[in-house]
C-alpha cells in the first residue's frame, strides 16, 4: 500500500510543482525579469558556443562586476578612512575642548560667584543709596527749601519750609530714640539753626510789613507769619509792637482829622467847632475813641487770627493799650483845656459825668490802659476843678451877697441864687451810677459855708426873726434839697434844726398868747401845789379870772388875731400852722387843768359850771379846729414858759 | 484767589434812637442773634452789635450802635450820631408818646449826621395789634404818612416775633449801597459811616509777585 501511497503522493507533489511551473508567470517575476533583462544585454546569439559559455561568460561577467565592485568600494573606504580619521581628528578636539571648557568652568566659577557678590552688594548699595535719598528727603531741606529760608522774600512756601524744619525737628526725636543719637543731635542741632535764622528773618519781614494788614495778600501771609512767631515769645512782641506803633499813628491821625476837619464836606463837623460847648466836645471826642476801639481790636484780631487762642486776649489788650496810647496825648491836652477854662460848675460837673461814664467802659474794653489812666487822672483833675470852681463861687457870693436878712425875713437873694446854683449842678443828667459820694460832697460844699452864711447874719435880730428868718432858709434847702437822690441825711439835718428853730418859736408864741391873755399869774399859781382852796388864793377869785375868759372868749372867736407878726413870715405853711397848733394846745392845756381845778369842790367855787361855761373839750375844737383826742392828754403838752 | 483780610468788603455804621422803651435793644438782639430777649434791661448809655450781611452780592458788616433812651444818657447818646450811614429811628406803636417824639428824634438826626444818612423808620411792637384787643395807639397809616412827609423809609416791626426786623436793617443798607454806587456817598471821606475794605493788589509792600502763591 505504501507504494501506492508513495507514488501517489509523488504524483501529487509532482503534480503539485507542476502546478506550480504551470502557474507560475514569466512576466510575473520581476527577479527573473531583471535577470534575462540583464542576460540580453551580453546574450545575444543563441548558439550553442554562447550557450556553452554562458555560464564561464555569466561567472565572469560576476567576477567583472564584483571586481568593480571592490574597485567602487575601495574608494568608499578610503573616504571612510578619511571621513574616520576626520571624526577622530574632531573627537580629539573636542576632546581638547572640552578639557579647556572644563578647565575654564572651573576658571570662571569664581569669577561668577564675584559677579553674583557684586551683584548683590550693589542691590543693597542701591538700596542703602534710597534709603539715604529717603533719609535725606526727611532730614534735610531741599536745595529750594533751603533757598527759601534765606532769600529775603516771604511766600506760601517758605512756610512749608519752616513747617519742614520743624517737622525734621520733631522726627529727631524718633530717631534719638531708635539709638542714633548723634546723627540725631546733630540734625536737631541744625535745623534749630534754620529755625531760628526762618524765624529771624520772619521777624524781620513782619515787623517791616506788618502795617498792611488791611492787603490781602499780606493779610494771608501775616497771619501765618504771626502764628510762627508765637513760638518766639520775644519776636511775637517785638512785631506786635511795631504793628501797635503804626496803627497807632493811623488812628492819632484819623482823631484829629475828626477833631479838626469832619466828615465829607463838613458834616459831620469837626468836633472842635464845638469846643465852646464843654459837653458836647468833650462828649463827641470820647463818643469817637468809644467808637474807633472796635476797629482796632477786629484788625488786631485779624492779625492774629491763626495765633493759638490761649493767652492771646492779655496781648490783645496790651496791643489795644498800646494802639490807643496815641491819641492820649491830644486828648488829654484838650482835656486840660477844658477843665481849666469851663467857667460853670454845672458844664464842668457834666463834664466829670461824661469822663466816669468813659472811664468805665474803656476800662471794660481795653483794661489797664494808659487811656484809662487819663481818665483817671483827668476825672480826677476834672472832680479838684470843680470842687474848687464851686467852692471859689460859694465863698465868693457868700462874701458879696449875702446881706442882713430882708425886713420881711425871706432869705437873702444870695441864698437864693446859691440854691439855684446847687440845684443846677443837681440837675446834670447823671450817666453814671455811683454818684452819691459826689452828691453828698456837692451840697455840703454849697449847704454848709450857705447854712455857717446864714446862721451869722441872721445873728443880729431877735429870738423870733432870727427863727423865723432861719426857718425860711431851711425851708428853702430842704425843699430844693428834696428833689434829688441821695439827699436824705442833709434832709434829716434840716429837720432836725427846723425843729428846735419851731420849739423856740413856739415858745415865743406860747408866751406871747399868755401874756395877752392876762394868763401868766393865773398860771404861776395853778403851778404852786397850795393847799389852801384855790378860791381863796388873791388872783384867783372869780372876779380876777372874769377879765382872763373875757379875753380867752375874744382869742376863741379869733385865734390869729394874738399871732406874732413874723409868724406870719413864714413861707412854709406847715412851720406857721404847727407853731400856731402848739402854741394853742399849750392854752387848751392851761385851760383844762383850770377847769379841772375850778370844778373840784375842794377848791370852793360856788359856781363852777356858770364861772367856765366852755367845755375844755370845746375850747379844744375852736383852738385847733379838731376834737380833742379823749386819750393822751397832755400830748405835746405844756412846755417851760 | 483765598479771601480777603476781612470776610466783607464794607463796614456800615448804624445808630438805633428813640424813646425809652420802646425795644430798640431787642430789635438790635433779634437782629444780631435772631432771640427775643423778654426782660431786656435798660441800656447804659450805648451798646454795641455786629451783623455781616449780604447787599447785591457784597458782604456788608453793620457796625449797630444802641443807644439808651433814657433822657439822663442824651448827652452821651448824641454824640453817637456822628458820621452814621444809617440810623434807625424807632417807635412803639402801642404808647402813642413815642410816636410823637418822633419829630424831635428826627431833627436830632437831622442836625447831627449827613446828609446821605439813611433814616429809618420802624414802628415796633406789631405783634400786639392783634385782631382781638388790639393795644394799637398808631395807626399805620398816620405813621406812614409821617414817614412820607419826612422822606424817611418806613416798616411796622417786631422784635419779639422778627417781624419785618430783617427787612429794616437789610432795606436801610441797601439804600447807603445805593448811595455808594450813585457816587453820593464818598468812601474817601473820614467819618461818612462806611468804610470800604477792598483787597489791595499791587500795594507798594507786596513781597510776591505771583498770585498763585497764595
């Protein structure tokens, strides 16, 4: 079986290749393509010599070729040689190279770490340089600042220098106190010298300009230059000095413009056209010192506006103190002339009032003042003058004039016209409060020489016309007296004097009715404390006492018919009607004790009732015109005849 | 340009008279203060009161000067007469007495300011003319007619309640402006009762040239 199988797998391998040959296609097989390609190049007889030969022909034509071959590549690697011999010439370099590089890394290592040192120290240089620029920029004045402090112009900004200064000043203190003293000290040390130098010459700028504060522009930069020169107490008062110095010259001459030119046109007209009129001069003039003040003080303020506010009023005071010193002198000199030339004690009077009115409220505005002492002085001046002018007219007049008293014992025509002096002065409108002490010396430099004048003319007349002709001159005192204040005292005196002048004249009265009434014995013996009966007593008896109620019955119906005759002088009708009361109780007293004594049974009057048929009651009424009061008896009573 | 020295340009001096009582103090307080002071005591001789106003866009400063008006202080009181711009002259419409000093206020004013002095009159006191129980003694017009004569400008008044206050003080300064402006007034003249506070530029002292630096 085998067999079989062989040959039948030999057949069907051959079969197989067969197939294979079969398929296969020339023109498919490019290698076997190429290769007849190339064969018919040298191929090209088919004999059978060719044939023969091909095969030595093909192994020779490969030899040819491989020998070309060789030949091509002998070049090839004869370049490669080269190319090798190039690379490891190269290699060799480089290998030089990189020896060099190696040794140059190492070379510039250092180089580099010197470069990166510098580089940082000049980081930090550069850092230090900001640091310093900052530290200058805060420590030091610029170039222009510095300029500014030194030329001779005052500007907006050379107080932003001095502010600078003085903020460097300031910082120092930070600085001395994080450890670096000296540098400190040292700043400190010459910004105090830049202060002062600022400052000095701030001084001396203010103290030349400071007169036009009314500018603007100035005003804006004398503000702050003050403010500045607060801080140097001395300057400060130096400039204001200065300022006062020229506003004070200012308002010297706006015075006497006023005094002597007036207003535009002449009106209103200077004050001196009113010089003959003491009051109103010396009013006007005072009026417009009163009224220049708040001027002075709002452009003194203004010059001082940006001054610390603390303390400043003493110097806004001295400085108006100082401003209006001017005008002192010019009015004091009129003042004086014044004072010396007024010739009536009423102007002169005015005079003072208006100066007291002045005085106070000058010492309320600008206190201290030299101003004020010329008020002082010349109210004082004004007050001596005028006491010594009243006094000078009194004295004068009381030597002159006041005569022996008129025969009708009116007050003498001096004392009249003294009186009508005092009331005068009396009447000067007071503008002042506080006027009593003057008040008091005033009347009793015109009452008292008046009252020593009268006592001693009125010393020649009889008891009664001397107290009638006194009683008139008081009356007059008392009654100008009463119209003014603070006259109660000197009232009081009168009184007191008027009274004993009305006791003694009332006595007189008294004695005179008794008299004529045929009274006195009848008196005398009701006095006498007899025990006998009254009756009985000579003088007593009915009979005599007939002719007595005869008359008293006549002096009833007419009482002013036994009046003294200067009782009738009196030109008070109250002194007249009190002597006349009192002098009639005395009789309406007799009367009712006689009464009593004829009444009583122990005195042994046969008829008592037909003897006194008046009442002593009644007698009462007709003498005083009142009923008797039933108590109180004997009121005022009996006085010593 | 910053402000002046002074925040105005002018000072205007005013004088208030007339008779005791009659609340020229208050009318001066509500003016200045804008209160009414109820108990307000008898002026001692004069007083003195500032207001800054605004006239036609100017800052004007009213330099007030009350006067008593009390007989006893009309020597003082006279004497303030002098060179005002403008003198209010007041009277109390409830007491007919004040109204008829009038004339001898106005001769006072007549003789002792200028000319160009502008006179007010104020009749104070209004709010007591109310409709029940009026205590008007002055009728307006009688007033009114007064003032005309006179050519004295005229409002009714309250110090208590402002009434017209403003308007009095305000109308008299716009009236001295006036003057001013015509020329009538002049500025130059001591004691016309203005003064005029104008910037100064280009005075001989000016240490900077350059505006801007201040």
């Amino acid at each position: 079986m085998t067999g079989i199988t062989d040959s039948e797998s030999d057949a069907s391998s051959v079969s197989k290749r067969l197939n294979k040959i079969l398929e296969t296609r020339v023109e498919n097989d490019t290698n076997t393509l190429e290769g007849l390609k190339e064969l018919s190049v040298f191929f090209k007889e088919n004999t059978l010599q060719s044939r023969r030969n091909l095969r030595s022909k093909i192994e020779k034509r490969s030899l040819e070729i491989n020998a070309d071959f060789l030949s091509a590549f002998q070049v090839v690697k004869e370049k490669l040689d080269s190319v090798y011999n190039d690379v490891k010439a190269m290699n060799e370099s480089v290998q030089i190279m990189t020896t060099q590089l190696h040794s140059t890394k190492t070379h510039t290592h250092r180089l580099i770490e010197q470069t990166l040192k510098l580089q940082s120290d000049a980081k930090k240089i550069s850092m230090q340089q900001q640091v310093a620029e900052a530290f200058i920029g805060q420590f030091q004045l610029s170039p222009e600042q510095l300029a500014l402090l030194t030329d001779s112009n005052i500007s907006q900004s050379f107080f932003e220098a001095l502010d600078k200064v003085h903020s460097i000043h300031e910082r120092c203190r930070t600085l001395m106190q994080s450890g670096l003293r000296t540098v400190a000290l040292d700043i400190m040390e010459q910004m105090s010298r830049y202060q002062e130098a600022g400052l000095d010459k701030l001084y001396r700028w203010a103290q030349f300009h400071c007169k036009g504060i009314e500018s603007i522009e100035m005003s804006n930069l004398l503000t702050r230059a003050m403010a500045r020169l607060q801080e140097r107490p001395v300057l400060f008062k130096y400039v204001v000095h200065e300022y006062c110095i020229s506003r004070r010259a200012v308002m010297v001459q706006m015075f006497i413009d006023a005094l002597t030119s007036g207003g535009p046109g002449g009106t209103p007209k200077p004050i001196e056209a009113h010089s003959t009129d003491s009051k109103r001069y010396v009013g006007d003039m005072l009026a417009w010192l009163h009224q220049a003040i708040p001027n002075e003080r709002e452009n003194i303020l203004l010059l001082l506006r940006d001054c610390s506010k603390e303390e400043l009023s003493k110097d806004i005071d001295e400085a108006l103190s100082n401003i209006t010193e001017g005008v002192c002198n010019p009015l004091q000199v009129r003042l004086e002339t014044v004072i010396q030339q007024e010739t009536s004690p009423s102007n002169l009077y005015s005079v003072i009032s208006l100066l007291k009115f002045y005085h106070n409220i000058i010492s309320s505005v600008i206190p201290g003042s030299v101003l004020e002492s010329v008020f002082i002085e010349q109210t004082s001046a004004c007050r001596k003058q005028f006491f010594s002018l009243l006094e000078d007219i009194v004295a004068k007049m009381l030597q002159d004039r006041v005569e022996a008293p008129p025969s009708n014992l009116t007050p003498a025509p001096g004392v009249l016209h003294l009186l009508a002096l005092l009331r005068q002065v009396l009447s000067v409108a007071s503008v002042t409060e506080n006027r009593q002490v003057d008040i008091v010396k005033i009347v009793a430099s015109v009452i008292d020489p008046l009252l020593q004048a009268v006592s001693l003319s009125a010393a020649r007349l009889t008891t009664t016309d001397m107290a009638v002709y006194l009683l008139n001159c008081f009356h007059q005192m008392a009654s100008t007296l009463a119209l003014y204040e603070f006259t109660d005292q000197r009232l009081e005196r009168l009184q007191a004097q008027s009274d004993a002048q009305i006791d003694t004249l009332t006595s007189e009265q008294a004695s005179s009715l008794v008299a004529n009434l045929n009274l006195g014995p009848i008196y005398t013996i009701l006095q006498d404390s007899s025990d006998a009966p009254l009756s009985q007593i000579p003088g007593m008896e009915p009979e005599c006492l007939d002719s007595f109620f005869g008359k008293l019955e006549h002096f009833l119906m007419m009482p002013d018919m036994l009046l003294l005759p200067q009782i009738n002088y009196l030109q008070s009708s109250n002194h007249r009607l009190e002597i006349q009361r009192r002098a009639n109780e005395v009789i309406s007293a007799i009367y009712r004790q006689l009464y009593q004594r004829i009444h009583d049974p122990k005195n042994m009057y046969s008829n008592p009732s037909h003897l006194m048929p008046r009442s002593p009651e009644q007698v009462h009424e007709l003498l005083l015109g009142l009923k008797e009061p039933k108590k109180n008896e004997n009121t005022s009573g009996i006085i010593s005849l | 340009m910053s402000a002046g020295p002074y925040n105005y340009e002018y000072i205007f001096k005013y004088i208030i008279i007339g008779d005791m009582g009659v609340g020229k103090s208050c009318l001066l307080h509500q003016f200045t203060d804008k209160k009414f002071m109820a108990d307000c005591p008898h002026t001692i001789g004069v007083e003195f009161g500032t207001r800054i106003i605004d006239v036609a866009g100017q800052k004007v400063k009213l330099q007030i000067w009350d006067t008593a008006g009390q007989e006893r202080f009309r020597a003082v009181t006279r004497s303030y007469y002098r060179g005002a711009a403008g003198a209010l002259m007041v009277y109390d419409i409830t007491r007919r007495s004040t109204y008829n000093h009038l004339s001898s206020w106005l001769t006072d004013t007549r003789t002792l300011t200028n000319p160009s002095t502008v006179i007010f009159l104020i009749g104070n006191k209004c709010d007591l003319d109310s409709a029940d129980g009026s205590q008007r003694d002055v009728t307006y017009e009688e007033a009114k007619q007064f003032a005309d004569e006179n050519g004295l400008m005229f409002v009714e008044a309250s110090a208590k309640t402002g009434d017209n206050v403003e308007e009095a003080f305000l109308e008299t300064a716009k009236k001295i402006y006036q003057s001013i402006q015509d020329g009538r007034l002049d500025l130059n003249a001591a004691e016309s009762g203005v003064q005029h506070k104008p910037p100064q530029l280009g005075s001989d002292f000016t240490p900077n040239k350059d505006p801007c630096s201040c």
